[in-house]
C-alpha cells in the first residue's frame, strides 16, 4: 500500500492534463494521425475472423484503408487498399473472401493475397514494363495472443521489440484459445486520449460506476506498468466468486490455468495508441479505438470466453455483456462531457491526483511520440 502512494505520488507530482489544443486541434490530430498511429503497432481484430485462405477485412486507419487476408499459405497479410495503375481502391466491403486475387474493379489490374500483380490487362504492349515491379504496397502484420496487429511505418520497429513488455504476460488467460462472444461498437464524441484517460483511472467509479463500485472497490487498483506504451495493473474483486457481472457473481467458469490470486483480480491495460485489454477470471474484453477526428472516436468493444466454458450450463456471457456495455456507456457519457468542457477556451491545465498517476504516464508516452516538449 505505502510502496504503491509513493510511487504514484512520484509519479503525479507536479503533473497536469494536457492542454486544450491536445483535444480540439485538426492540426495537433493529423500530427497524432502521422506520428503516432502510421508508426505504433495497432491492433485490428483477431486471427479467427479470416481462417480461410482469401478471407479479409478492411480497416480504416486515418484517411488509410488497409486490406488484412489470409494468404494461400496461411498468413495474415496486409496491404494498402490502393491500385497500382491509377491508384483506385480495390475493395469496399468491408469483410468477406477473395477468390485467390484481388482485382480493381476500374481495368482489372489483379493481384495474388501474396501481393503480387499477376493480371494487367494490355500492359504487355507498354515497353519495359514489369508486373513484377508493381506489387501491392504491404503493410507490416503480427500475430499475438490470437490478435491481428499492423504498423503502416515504411520501417517499423520490430513487434517482438515493441511488445517485449507484454510476451506472454498473459499466458494464464489462454487469449489465444478464446472465442469471440459478442461484439459491440460505439460511436464516441470525444477525442481518444480521453477514452484512455478515462479508462486509466477509478477515481470516477463512485460517482459515474454505482455498480462496478459495488463489485470492486475503487481505491484496490495496484499498477505493475507505469511508464511507456503498455500501462495498467489490477483491481480486487471484493467477493469470493464474484466477478463484474450484473449479478456480481462469474459468470462462467474460471479459464483453466488462472492463478489463485487472479481469481479475485480483474487486470486493466492500455496498449498505446489503439487497444484497452481488461482480463476477468472467467472472460476477457478487448476495446479497438479507431479515432475519427479530434472530438470522435470509434470504440469496438469484444468479449471473449474459451470454449470448455461455453459449453457448460452455467455459461451466462450476457452477464458480462450487459454489465460491461452499462460501464461503457457511462464512461463515454463522462468522456463527451469532457471533451465538451475541453473545448471552452475557459479549460486549462489542471493538477492530477494520485490515483491518475497512468494518465500523467499516458500523457507522457503521447508527448514522446509527438516529439514535443515533456517539461
Ligand atoms: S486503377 Fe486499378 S486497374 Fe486501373
Ligand atoms: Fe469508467
């Protein structure tokens, strides 16, 4: 307890928000949109939406448009939406499968899922040319934890080398095994360094979360990541067998492998810039923030259960789902209450307290990225 309020106070200490400008600037957004999410790792969705060769995705980063398939081979490839002839986007449905190419619907240029342009019609005429000169433009992917992650960096750090912090810190909640349950999306009118700030903290929770604070106590937070991308801890679950549920009680049973001390433990970690992971004994969600401006953002919220789970009589996932959609709702209600109030020319810079020490870090990891001034 003393170890984590000196940390946090040295953390804090002399620390405010940020500034107007970061919240309501179109110019400081396309900084973000540069410097910050064409060059981090972001997640996108996970390996078992496109199991079979040819299937896809799309996924809108900024004014980008990136096509994710799985190759003949079995790998996850990715790819600007983008023709090499006259630059058309090839592709806008949103989901679906390719049958062994993708072809632009305006001369029908196509390209194989490894990339390579392998029909273009009458081009054999044109002196010189070369399809093999003409792939489609790729963009970096990784796997982990049965996640997707691209980084549309023309050379982006190494995943192994940004993710060290986070190899198999969650082996005990098996992610890779877990299914997908349910899905929802939001529409959110606020900036998202708020829905991280937001997410950061549970100094908010008595007032804005009655019924998480019934659950989990808000003050139980310890921190084990403080510093940089990655940034989070966990809280207790004040009741033996109890989980965040709308009946407090888990509501499956626990993943095979959970620790003792993590059945009463829920974990909450931001993965700078795009992705909140939050791990229950018994389910994981996972949010996807896809910003759209400086005062919207798009959040995809997803639970997961591993399947020996689902298949028990006392799987009750819409416990999980209802009660974390209620929690969601209240902290984008709170999150577009501050992004109005941030954009008065009245908002300044305000001290944080001790329970914010993650959004002095967060704040920290988005002045690094956009190069400007820490003091
Ligand atoms: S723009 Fe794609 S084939 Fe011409
Ligand atoms: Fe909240």
């Amino acid at each position: 307890m003393t170890v984590f309020f000196k940390t946090a106070e040295t953390l804090t200490a002399g620390a405010k928000t940020l500034p107007g400008y970061y919240y309501r600037s179109a110019d400081l957004f396309q900084a973000e949109i540069e410097r910050i999410f064409y060059r981090r790792w972001l997640c996108v969705g996970r390996e078992a939406q496109i199991p079979e060769p040819g299937d896809y995705f799309l996924q809108q980063v900024g004014p980008e448009n990136i096509i994710i398939v799985r190759d003949q081979q079995g790998r996850v490839r990715a790819y600007y939406n983008v023709c090499r002839h006259r630059g058309s986007r090839m592709c806008t449905t949103e989901a679906g499968r390719f049958p062994k190419a993708i072809q632009c619907p305006y001369h029908a240029w196509t390209y194989g899922l490894d990339g390579r342009l392998i029909g273009a019609p009458h081009m054999a005429e044109v002196r010189d040319f070369d399809k093999a000169d003409y792939p489609l433009h790729p963009v970096a992917t990784a796997s982990w934890e049965g996640f997707i992650l691209i980084n549309l960096a023309e050379q982006p750090e190494p995943f192994e080398h940004a993710y060290a912090p986070l190899l198999g810190k969650f082996a005990g909640w098996r992610l890779p095994e877990l299914q997908t349950v349910h899905q929802i999306s939001y529409d959110v009118q606020a900036n998202w360094k708020l829905l991280f700030q937001n997410y950061s903290e549970c100094y908010h929770c008595p007032p804005v979360h009655p019924e998480l604070s019934k659950l989990s106590h808000y003050t139980s937070g310890r921190n084990d990541l403080i510093e940089g991308p990655f940034l989070g801890g966990f809280m207790d679950i004040d009741h033996e067998g109890g989980s965040l549920s709308m009946s407090g009680r888990a509501c499956a049973a626990p993943i095979a492998g959970i620790s003792q001390e993590n059945l009463q433990r829920v974990y909450y970690y931001t993965l700078f810039p795009n992705m909140f992971l939050t791990l229950h004994p018994e389910y994981v969600t996972a949010h996807l923030l896809w910003p759209q401006s400086y005062d919207r953002t798009l959040n995809s919220c997803s639970w997961f259960f591993h399947p020996e789970a689902m298949k028990r009589p006392d799987f009750r996932p819409d416990e999980a789902v209802d009660f974390w959609d209620m929690i969601n709702r209240e902290d984008w209600h709170v999150s577009e209450l501050t992004q109005l109030g941030v954009s008065s020319k009245a908002y300044g810079p305000s001290p944080y307290s001790q329970q914010e020490s993650l959004l002095a870090a967060f704040d920290r990891e988005v002045l690094r990225a956009l190069e400007h001034d820490l003091g």
